[in-house]
C-alpha cells in the first residue's frame, strides 16, 4: 500500500509503502509526520477509513499536535494526492510489467521522488486556479 501527505505550500511530500495498512501502521506514518513537518500547524484531510478513525490513532494525532479533518464520503476529487497517484499510475506504472508488488512500489517511489515540489504541487492540482483548499 502506498501512501503519503503532501503539504500544499511548498510541494514537498512524504511517501511510504507497507505491505498492511492498519491502525498501527498509520500510526507509525503520523509519528514520521510530525517528524518531517516540525514547527509546522499539520492538519491531515483524511478519508472517513476505521485506519483513521480509531480511537488510538485520533488520540496519537492529537497527542502529536495533528489536526484530522474528515473529507466527504465517495469525494475523492478532494484529496490532492488522488490527482498524483493519477500521474503515477498513467506516466509511471501503466503499461510496465514487474515480476512482484515489491518492485512495482519501488518504480512508484523513484517516480515519485524524481518529480519537483512544483511537479507535486502541478500533478496534484494544487495549482489549479479551481483548487478547493486555499494556501
């Protein structure tokens, strides 16, 4: 499972990859957050999953100074990094074979780090005069 955050302001993004996404694993990822993104106000627009919604990771966020925000049900449109996974899968994994998900994860993440905070920001939608979350 690949997942990440995107600060839209300055484009930079942090990614991970598990081969389980649970509870405890999403914790694992809001502690590197908090880690990468010290000093900063982080407020965390999520989906409405139990992964987020459980009592030890809002109280984790909470406790490491994380706001979560629930998106809408079934608006994905609403989530940047939807807009980035888009150019992932179209520029990057369509159409290339890989012999395991291993490997089709390292291809997403070199991809991904090759591109340019303005790249994010771009792929993303972020920088579309039609973005809904103001900077």
């Amino acid at each position: 499972m690949l997942y990440g955050v995107l600060n839209p302001r300055t484009g930079k993004l942090l990614t991970a990859i598990e081969e389980k996404w649970n509870q405890w694993m999403f914790q694992v990822f809001l502690n590197k957050v908090r880690g990468c993104f010290r000093g900063w106000k982080i407020i965390l627009f999520l989906d409405r999953g139990t992964i987020h919604k459980a009592k030890q990771s809002v109280n984790l966020a909470r406790k490491l100074r994380i706001e979560l925000r629930w998106l809408p049900v079934a608006c994905p449109e609403l989530n940047p990094l939807e807009g980035l996974w888009l150019h992932l899968k179209g520029e990057a994994l369509s159409n290339r074979m890989a012999k395991t998900m291993i490997e089709l994860g390292e291809k997403a993440l070199a991809y991904l780090d090759s591109l340019s905070q303005h790249d994010c920001l771009q792929k993303a939608g972020v920088l579309s005069n039609n973005f809904w979350l103001a900077t």
